[in-house]
C-alpha cells in the first residue's frame, strides 16, 4: 500500500469502534495504542528534520530504489520512525516505498526476524533487479539497547513503553537518519 493508504486504515481504526473491528483492533486497549501513535506520526510529520549527513547520502541515489516498509498501526516505535522514512523517501524521486501490515499477506516479516520476533518497523531496500541494499529496524541502536536492558531488569513493560517514548522524543529521529545514512552509504557504495 501507499504512505497515503496506510494513513487511510491508520484512520479508519482510531474513528471506527472497537466492537466493528477485526483484531488486535477489537480492544479498546490496542485503539489507544493506534491513537496515540497516530498524533505522535503526525507531530514528526509536521516538526521532524532531516539530517543534511542523511539529505546528502539519498541525493547521491542514482539507481531506482524500492523501500518496504513492514508496520502495524499499533505499532509505537513505528509512529516514531516512519515519518522520517517516509519524508526522507519523498526527496528522491528514485525511491519508491510501499507499506506492508506485519499481521495480514504476504507476511514478509517472516524472513526479517529480529532474535527470533517479529518486531517492527522493518524498511528492507531493495535495487532495481530487488537485490536487498539494506535492511534496518525495528528500532534505532541504541533505544534497542535501552528496550533489552529494562527487558533484563523485569521492568513492567507500561514503563518499558514510557521509557521507550522519552528516549524517542529526545532523540527527535536523529539515530534512526544517522544509521539509514549508514547503511545506505558505507554498506552500499555501489548503490549511492
């Protein structure tokens, strides 16, 4: 699906009630998540910035690039990370990007595990023939190593959830552009 669809189902689940939905989006609880993830999209819609490490590295793309991105509208750390993907995507008309539901066909998140989950975001990048140029996700380094360190301590995971988003609002999407400048240009020189 497009960007502009999965705003259209995004939408759909926050404005439909829970009882006329399918799940997860039956709970009351998982509309919430679906809520407040869709302010937090739109705030870094609106207020994000890109980097200029991250604007330089994508301008240099020459070669059509096709990004999938694996998401779910409950999906929090998603709603901090696709706005970045989705505004940095827009600035070269060499990258497409399409959007995939971890939970409904084809079930692409099968091949990209993380440690065995499937966790999410994943932006898989693929070339013109679909060899893979990069894969990130589900989080930037170093708020997956905050998430496994209060998973060790047996945090509760409502302050799991609390902390996740600190970390992500202080951090404004700056790890998240450093790391896809990265890849995209150490990993992949041929690409870029």
């Amino acid at each position: 699906m497009t960007f502009e669809e999965y705003c259209t189902l995004f939408e759909s689940i926050i404005h439909t009630d829970p009882d006329n939905q399918l799940a997860p989006y039956d709970s009351a609880e998982y509309v919430e998540y679906t809520r407040l993830n869709w302010s937090r999209t739109n705030r870094w819609l609106k207020r994000g910035h890109l980097s200029d490490e991250l604007l330089a590295v994508v301008q240099k793309i020459k070669i059509p690039q096709h990004w999938i991105v694996i998401t779910e509208p409950w999906c929090g750390d998603a709603a901090h990370s696709i706005p970045f993907i989705k505004m940095v995507s827009d600035t070269n008309p060499l990258i497409t990007v399409s959007y995939e539901l971890r939970d409904s066909e084809p079930f692409r998140i099968n091949n990209y595990l993380t440690n065995g989950s499937k966790s999410i975001p994943k932006v898989i990048c693929t070339d013109g023939s679909g060899a893979e140029v990069m894969i990130w996700g589900p989080r930037p380094h170093d708020c997956q190593l905050l998430y496994r360190q209060l998973l060790a301590d047996k945090v509760p995971y409502e302050l799991i959830k609390t902390a996740l988003q600190q970390w992500y609002n202080v951090n404004k999407g700056m790890d998240i552009q450093q790391e896809i400048a990265t890849l995209l240009a150490n990993g992949n020189n041929k690409y870029v």
